[in-house]
C-alpha cells in the first residue's frame, strides 16, 4: 500500500538530509520505500510503500514522529493521504 504524507518546512535540504536518518522509524512503521520530492515553496512529499498501513498511521501519530518532524523542521501544512486506488489510462 502506498501513503503519501505533505508538509511544509523550513529548507527543503535540511529536511531532505534529515528524513534519511530516520530509516529505523520507518521501518517500525512496515515501509520498505520512501519516494521523496518538493516543489519550489518549501513544501514537500513522501510517498512511503508499506505492508501496514495501520501500523503505519499508529506511529505517524506518536510521540516519536512529532519529535522526528521537529528535526526536519517541519513548520506545518502536514497531511496524509493514503491511496487506495490506481487508474490505469
């Protein structure tokens, strides 16, 4: 299943080098993959693939991923989609 989590943050860099130190959290959470990408306004986007997404959602929302989303610099505008469906034109 793949989740895709926005968010704004202070240096899309900073925020870059940061989410690559937290291979252990991610792990935790059933992702074997993150996709990374940004636009030019700060804003960022994280496509993880996992093989729990209610495990997944149970630690996004723990105290360990706020302090996690602190060390990127996260400054707000966070959002989870999960998706659930493809199309294939």
């Amino acid at each position: 299943m793949l989740i895709a989590v926005r968010a704004e943050v202070e240096s899309v860099e900073h925020w870059r080098d940061k989410f690559k130190t937290h291979g252990e959290l991610f792990k935790s959470q059933g992702v074997s993959v993150a996709h990374m990408g940004s636009s030019e306004e700060n804003k960022v986007i994280a496509v993880f693939e996992t093989d729990d997404v209610e495990e997944f959602k149970r630690i996004f929302n723990d105290p360990s991923t706020a302090e996690a989303m602190a060390e990127d610099k996260i400054t707000g505008g966070v959002e989870m989609f999960i998706l659930d469906e493809a199309f294939t034109p």
